[in-house]
C-alpha cells in the first residue's frame, strides 16, 4: 500500500471519528460509505469502519467485520484487538 494511500485512510480515520464524536453519526456513516466500504480490506480500516456501524447499530455488518478483524489481530496491535473484543 502507498503512503498516500495510507495517509488517505488515516484522514478518512480522523475525520469520521470527529464525526462521531460531534453527534454526527450519520455522516460518519457516509464518508465511510462513499471512501472507506469496498475500497480496501486494510485491517484498521475495517477496525474504524466497524466503530462507525457500531455507533449507527449495524449491527449485521459489526458482526460480519469483527469476525474478520480476529483474524487479523497480529497486524492490529494488543490494544485494538482488546477494543474488537468490545464492538
């Protein structure tokens, strides 16, 4: 993966968190909708997409990315996993 393209997927992250974190859930779920879904299968993007459903009580799709995001554990670090856990 490129470093923009990475550096890309961190904005999407802070800015969809932010979202989140102002009430705006509903547009955290379209920027992940329009940039995020589909996109790319890069663990922590499915990690901070499945954060954004979670708040918008997706729960089918939390359910179908927490599967995905346990088999990635070794890339996503101690701490996130312990967060996958609590989605």
């Amino acid at each position: 993966m490129g470093v923009f393209y990475s550096r890309m997927l961190f904005i999407f992250y802070v800015f969809t968190r932010t979202q989140l974190k102002t009430g705006n859930k509903n547009k955290a779920l379209e920027t992940i909708s329009n940039y995020v879904e589909g996109k790319t299968f890069e663990p922590k993007s499915l990690y901070y997409s499945a954060l954004v459903y979670k708040e918008n009580k997706m729960e089918d799709k939390v359910v179908l990315m927490k599967s995905e995001l346990q088999k990635s554990i070794f890339e996503l670090g101690l701490l996130i996993t312990k967060s996958i856990n609590n989605l």
